[in-house]
C-alpha cells in the first residue's frame, strides 16, 4: 500500500473536508506547491484567488476554490486554513 497524507481542509465556520490523500497541490503566494507523503514541514500563505486539489487513493481527485488562508505541512499531514473554501465542479475544473 502506498504511503498516505493525512488532508484537513477547514473554513473559518466549519470542517469542509476530511481523509486520506495521495497528494495535495496548492497555489501559495511563493507558486504552486505539491505535497507528497514525507514532505518537509513548512507554513505556507494562500495564494488569492486559489485552488486546492486532493489527489485521491484510486485516481479520483476534488477541487476547492478557496480565499485567504494557509496551508501547513506536518509530519501528521496537511491542513489547510482557509477564510472560505467552495467545491469546484467539474465544468469548472477545465
């Protein structure tokens, strides 16, 4: 079984999305950032407007537009902190 990042995604009023992940890519104020199982610790700003992607195990991956915030990578994995976080669909995602 490969290695897993443990994602918390949470807007100011609530919990928006919660589990395991392959991979979590994130647009930062210093570019776009790509989390792997094992990353160095670091605390990034969110770029605004910007995207996070969960890259889920089996291929499938979801999408949040999101404002303001930051994103966090620990050795327990990775949460992102944002003012707002609203789902992309797919028409949107192309």
């Amino acid at each position: 079984m490969a290695q897993q990042l443990h994602v918390e995604l949470v807007a100011v009023e609530e919990k928006v999305w919660s589990g395991e992940a392959e991979m979590v890519v994130a647009r930062t104020t210093e570019g776009e950032l790509g989390v792997l199982p094992g990353h160095a610790p670091l605390l990034g700003q969110l770029a605004e407007p910007g995207q996070v992607r969960i890259k889920l195990p089996g291929g499938e991956q979801v999408s949040y537009e999101v404002a303001g915030g930051f994103l966090s990578v620990s050795r327990e994995g990775v949460t992102v902190l944002a003012e707002s976080a609203t789902p992309v669909t797919a028409a949107q995602s192309r």
